[in-house]
C-alpha cells in the first residue's frame, strides 16, 4: 500500500515526511561514523592491551561520550520510522477507531516527554559549558554531547507530534512490514 502511495502521488506514505532522506542520509551516516569509531577503537584498545602491554588511553572516555552520541544520533531515526518499542497487547481488545485516538495519545505524550528531555539537556549542557566541564583523562569537553542530546530529543518530539496529530492508519501496513 506505502509503495503504491509513493507511486501514485510522489509524497510520502501518511505520518512520513519528506525529510526522511535527508534524516536517513545525514543522521545515519553519522550513526555509521560513530559507529565505525567505536569499533576502531575497541580493536586498537584491546590489540594494544593484549599484544603490546600498552593499552588505548582514555578509550573508555571515548567509549562513553560516543555510545552516548550514538543513541542520539540515532533517536529521531527510531522515532520517524516509529520503531520504537512499543506494547501492544490491548489493541486487538478494541476496536480500530479507539486504537487510533490511543496512537494519537502516545504520539503527544511522546512528543512532549522529548520535548521537556530537549529542555533539560539544553540546560544541562548550557550550564556545562559554563563550568568548563571535561572529561578526566582526555579533557573532551561534554557540553557539545549535551547539545546533540537536546537537538536530537527537540528533532524526535517533533516527529511524535507529527504522529499525534497524524495518527497510525489501521489500514496501513505495520512498520516493520513498511521498506
């Protein structure tokens, strides 16, 4: 049904957006990177570690602050392909109408959480820049980690509202049947 949607009217399927690509390419390929980093640095880590006696320094600091940066590069991902985990043992208990208006629900409720998660980590990482504040071993300033947290929650709450006010059809195709 989303590919003849796509065929017919060149828009996306209801509750996507056009800037999925643009999501896809930016925000996945810089999944990818840090990705990528991650891995390097295990190996590096444990090669030195193991055959040299001289392990990676402050790889666990680079550890942390990229998992983190990871999670929040890939949240607003997560959220427009709403494959967020979800739990849906009632929804064969009501009627299709009802599951929508609980969609919508779970969609604005999702979308202010994030919005008040955007908030606090702003703040967060306002007042961290303000004290200076870095890691130990590297001195990695965190306040940039707490930037891309809260635009990354500010990016995912708009996507929720998106879906709050553009609710699930019963009729389409679930997301992990969508391409």
């Amino acid at each position: 049904m989303e590919q003849h949607r796509r065929r017919t009217t060149g828009q996306p399927p209801r509750g996507g957006l056009a800037l999925r690509p643009v999501l896809e390419n930016t925000l996945g390929m810089g999944a990818a990177a840090i990705l990528a980093a991650l891995i390097l640095i295990t190996c590096v880590d444990v090669v030195g570690r193991y055959f040299f006696d001289a392990p990676l320094t402050g790889a666990f600091e680079l550890t942390e602050v990229l998992v983190a940066a990871l999670v929040f590069t890939a949240l607003p991902l997560t959220t427009e392909r709403r494959e967020h985990v979800e739990v849906d043992l009632l929804n064969a208990a009501f009627p299709p109408a009802l599951n929508r208006y609980v969609s919508a629900f779970a969609g604005l409720f999702s979308a202010a959480l994030l919005a008040t998660f955007a908030w606090r980590l702003a703040t967060h990482a306002i007042k961290t820049m303000g004290d200076g504040a870095t890691t130990n071993a590297l001195g990695i300033p965190l306040a940039p980690f707490g930037f891309l947290a809260a635009f990354a929650c500010l990016v995912s709450a708009f996507l929720a509202f998106l879906r709050g006010i553009q609710p699930d059809d019963p009729t389409d195709p679930k997301p992990e049947d969508r391409p």
